[in-house]
C-alpha cells in the first residue's frame, strides 16, 4: 500500500441549529487504503461522509481528492470527481427493477440489454448475484443492499464510501465482499468503511480514525488493538456488560400451528406449515439467509398479512383472523427490519410516529381526538429511557442517525409493556454501546415476564440473547434446539436445511 493520499480533510466543521455535527475534523485516506470510520450513533460520521459525498456543504475547513481541491455541490458532482457511496439507508425506488435503479445513478448508462449483462457479471464476480430484472420492491433487505453495492462498484470510484456495508449480508457474503475490497484496494481504490462491527474493523481495515461528539479523538492501527479497546475509545469510557441473569421460562404464551402463507409475487418466499411455541421469559432465535422468509413471517405474526393457513394463539386467545391493531391491543406487538419507511415514517416527527404503534396501549388517542400532550410526553420518554440523541421529539424520523432511530423504534415497543414482541434485526446499523442496550432491554423484557421472538442475520447475537435456535430456509421453520452448547458450524448447517440427528452429528 503506498501513502499516496488519494482524500485530505482539513479543519472540517458543520453546525445545525443546537447540534456541532463536525468540529475541526481532519484526516486523510491513502490510495489502496481501507480506512474505517468509528463512533457511536450520533458521533457524527453521517454528517461527514454526506459532506464528501456532496449531500452537505461544510461551514468551515476544506477537502482535497487526488490532489485537487474537494467541494462537491451535489452527488453528481461528487461522482464525477470519483467518489462512490454505499448507504446506510437504501436509495432504490421500489416500483423499478435493479437495472433502472443502478441507470438512474449513472450519468451515461449504457443501452438495456447490455447494462443488465454489465450487473449480471459483476455481481457474480464479486459472490453478490442479482437479477437485474427483479423489481426492488420483491428484494429482501440483504439483497437491496447487493444492488447499491453493484451500482457503486459499476463507476469503477477513487474513493468508494461504505456505510454498515455488511449490516444485512450473511457471514459468507460478507466474506466475499471484502475479498473485492482487498481487489479493489490493491488495485489502488481508497475505501473510507463506517461499521459498528469492530471484529469486522480488525480483521479487514489498515487505519481507523475514531469520532466522539463530532470531534477526532484518536486515529490507530485497529488490529493493534481489541474490540473492547475500540470500543472504548469510541465511546470514552467501558463498555456495559450484557447481563443475561434472573430469567426462567414461564407458561406458553404464544402458539403457531402449522402456518402457511402464500408468496404474493414470484420473488417472494412462500411460509411452508412453520409451527413454534414461546414461553414468558423466554427469547427465541431465528436465523436465517436474507431472502427465506423473515419478513413475511413477521409480517404473518404481527397480522400485515393474514394466513388463510394454521393458527396463531396468544395466551389461548385465536389471533388469526385479526390486524396489526387489534394484536397490538392484545398484547403482541413487532418491529420490521425496515426502520425508515416500515417502521417509522421518514417526515413525521418522533412525536407523529409514536402514534403508529402506540396509540391503543398508550392510551395516546380519546374519542377518536389525538392527546398530543401525551403522544409528546411518550415519545420523550423513549427518548430519555433508551438515549435516543436528537434535539427533541419534534425531529423527523430521518434527521436521526441509523443507531438513534433504531434504538427509537425498539424502545417505542418495548415501553408498551408487550406480552410478545418479536423484533426483526433489532441491532442493525447500531454502534457497539447502543447494540448492547437494545439487546440488554430485549433480555429485561424477558425477565419482567414476556416472551421475545428475534429475528436476526447476526449470529453472534443470536447466540447471545436466545434460549432456543430455529433456522429459516425457503420459508419452513426448522425444529428448535438449545442455543448453549450450539455452534456456529451447526447453526451453518441449519441455515443450509439441516436438522434433527443432521446437526447433533457435528
């Protein structure tokens, strides 16, 4: 790797209206570099990266790309001077395939027939395939962020801008993709990688620069260092420690017998007669590869979609014929993987979109009248309980970082005091403190008597939060195990399909 400095910033700064996002940043990235970004949710790194991309325009300090002066007015400019970003949260439009979404960001695209060729290759290549013919709207979440990649990579960048790259892609894909990283950094591409994966930091990034309240604070050799030690200096002091005690599973809770769901397009993935029981007190793991049934299942569970197939029982009580709505008064209540757009609405404010869950348990609506004393008072409890940084309750959903609006939208189930509640990716995107805060206020809702269900493609945190183990393939639910004693090589073969005498074999 040479020391080349492919991007310089210099004295970087940017204020919002009570928030100094950036103070006085200054780093640089050389060429065939793997530079990480870290810090915690709100350190600023977004607001950064957004600057480089020409998404914002610095108040102060400036920035050098190849030698040249660095002051992109949009992305377009930016990506005419050679930057390429991958995004945190995904900029596709659902109604078009993959192959107009990657033209759309493209300045000349080629004709049709031969861009899709161009994906097709170049997808396999890097071990991400894609139909460029798919709708995005029938793409799971890991392969959506494929196509961003792919689009990135298809602009040949300098400079190619990671956010969370691997927050949604199984363990092998992720493998595969810094293999093209390391291809792409020997053959000169500087790689600026925002992760809250600090393992993932240390097995594959050559610098780090770490940001605290918008300030560097440190810049290292992350494989000189552990992933507590990292974290540390993200976040200026000791990391909480997940505390697992004080649970024992209590009487069933929730019940689903033989559930069946119909795929609603050939893209999606059909549910084949899963059948599950959840204890109170009890956190069950489902894992799965993107793509084999993870939002449609929660999306059967939570009553988005109705099953003409099997029975759903919570505490004995038949839910199977009833909404979102109605299972939420009940007591079952769920959270998508989808947090800008699914889950929250991206202009309403907190405020607003505590209302989309809350208003019947939280007693938020009277007469058919808003409370909008009490929706405020909620959503600033939230905020408070599960250290939620913005300004206040009145900030639109997409003004937070990934991290703070995830931490948002779990804790806006978990103060509804749930029966059930059953969480898809509940720490996707978030940094390490703000991981282990989700996953200690799943376990705490554990112990105060519920039962959780966590859908999740991180298997190290399935291992660490569950009791018992199914594995998701091609939508059928495989039979649950013990997680203690599990490994990851036999959870590998569950993914896979294996079961039964299959797994106990390993």
């Amino acid at each position: 790797m040479t020391t080349e400095a492919v991007f310089l910033a210099q004295g970087i700064g940017k204020s919002y209206p009570g928030v100094r996002a950036n103070d006085d940043v200054s780093f640089q990235i050389s060429r065939g570099e793997i530079h990480a970004l870290l810090g915690e949710n709100g350190a600023g790194k977004s607001t950064l990266v957004k600057m480089i991309y020409g998404l914002v325009r610095p108040d102060d300090g400036h920035m050098m790309l190849s030698g040249q002066p660095h002051a992109p007015s949009d992305p377009r400019a930016a990506r005419g001077a050679g930057v390429a970003m991958v995004f945190q949260h995904f900029s596709l439009f659902d109604a078009l395939t993959v192959a107009e979404n990657i033209a759309l960001g493209m300045e000349n695209p080629p004709a049709r027939r031969e861009l899709a060729a161009r994906i097709s290759s170049v997808s396999h290549e890097f071990g991400l395939p894609l139909n460029p013919g798919r709708r995005v709207a029938s793409l799971s979440a890991g392969e959506r962020q494929r196509v961003e990649i792919i689009r990135c990579l298809l602009q040949d960048p300098r400079l190619l801008i990671m956010d969370e790259p691997t927050s949604v892609l199984t363990p092998q894909e992720a493998e595969l993709l810094f293999a093209t990283l390391r291809k792409l950094a020997a053959q000169g591409t500087a790689i600026l990688y925002i992760s809250h994966k600090l393992e993932e930091i240390r097995s594959h990034c050559d610098r780090a620069t770490i940001l605290r309240h918008g300030k560097v604070v440190d810049s290292c050799n992350p494989r000189d260092h552990s992933a507590s030690e990292l974290a540390a200096m993200m976040v200026g002091g000791e990391m909480r420690r997940i505390d697992r005690s004080g649970r024992q599973a209590g009487e069933i809770l929730l019940e689903v017998e033989d559930l069946s769901l119909p795929a609603p397009d050939a893209e999606s993935t059909a549910l084949k007669s899963l059948s599950l029981t959840l204890r109170a007190g009890e956190i069950l793991g489902i894992g799965g590869v993107a793509g084999n049934g993870q939002e449609e299942l929660l999306s059967a569970l939570s009553g988005e979609r109705r099953s003409p197939h099997g029975a759903i029982r919570l505490e004995g009580r038949d839910l199977g014929h009833l909404g979102p709505q109605a299972r939420r008064a009940a007591g079952l209540l769920a959270a998508p993987e989808d947090r800008l757009g699914h889950a929250a609405v991206p202009d309403f404010s907190l405020t607003e979109n505590t209302l989309l869950t809350a208003a019947t348990r939280r007693k938020l609506v009277h007469g058919g009248l808003i409370d909008k004393s009490a929706a405020r008072d909620y959503a600033k409890q939230v905020i408070a309980e599960f250290d939620v940084r913005t300004p206040g309750p009145g900030t639109a959903a997409r003004a937070l970082s990934g991290g703070n609006l995830q931490k948002f939208v779990i804790g806006r189930e978990v103060m509804q005091a749930p029966s059930v509640l059953i969480v898809n990716q509940p720490t996707w995107g978030v940094d390490a403190g703000a991981a282990a805060s989700v996953r200690q206020a799943l376990l705490d809702l554990a112990r105060d008597g519920a039962g959780v269900i966590v859908i999740s493609q991180d298997l190290d945190e399935l291992l660490e939060l569950s009791d018992r183990f199914c594995a998701l393939n091609e939508g059928k639910l495989s039979p649950p195990v013990p997680t203690e004693g599990l490994s990851l090589e036999q959870i590998g073969l569950m993914l896979g399909g294996a079961h039964g005498m299959e797994v106990a074999q390993i």
